[in-house]
C-alpha cells in the first residue's frame, strides 16, 4: 500500500472557497431565520392564550438553540475554508521551494 499522493493547491483553494461561500450561505440563512422566528413572530403564530404559553415558550427556546447552533456550524465551515486555502498556499509555496531546489537554487 502507498501512502504518495499529490495536492494540488489550486483545487484546495476552490474546495476551501466552497466551503467559505457555504458559510456565508448558511449565516444569510440563519439571519433570516431568526428574522422569522423571533419572540414576537412566534407569540403571533400561538396567539397569546394562556394555556398556548408553554408551548410558546418551548418554540422560542428552540429557535434561539437552532439560531446558535446553526451559526456555529457557518462559523466552523468558514474556519474550515480558511485552513484549507492557508493549506494550499502553504502547499504551493512548498512546490515553489522544491523547484528552485531543482533548478540549482536561485541567485
């Protein structure tokens, strides 16, 4: 079994891009999301009964968690994309370095 494979930054860099746009994609959602499930858009949607309140209050609860942890995943896919894009920077100078090394260095 070989353990040699070859990267090429340029496709870490577009893969590090997707994830960035997804990122961002994601975050827009969840603004808009908490745009429509805020306190008071929910209260509108139950009505203000008093027997509804509980149930209010649970759907609150749970938008605000869902709004958390949904932006906490946009933020992780934005790391991800930057790791990966410093990664293919990283990558490429390394080939840079490699072929100076094989054309007798520079200078």
């Amino acid at each position: 079994m070989s353990g040699d494979f070859y990267l090429q930054p340029q496709e870490l860099a577009k893969l590090g891009n997707a994830f960035g746009t997804r990122a961002y994609d994601l975050a827009s959602a969840v603004k808009s999301f908490q745009g429509r499930t805020g306190d008071e858009q929910i209260h509108d949607g139950f009505g203000f009964l008093t027997e509804s309140e509980e149930v209010t209050a649970a759907y609150v609860e749970l938008a605000a968690e869902m709004a958390v942890s949904l932006g906490e995943l946009a933020r992780h896919l934005d790391e991800v994309g930057h790791a990966l894009k410093d990664g293919a920077k990283n990558s490429e100078a390394a080939d840079e370095a490699l072929t100076d090394l094989f054309k007798g260095g520079k200078g």
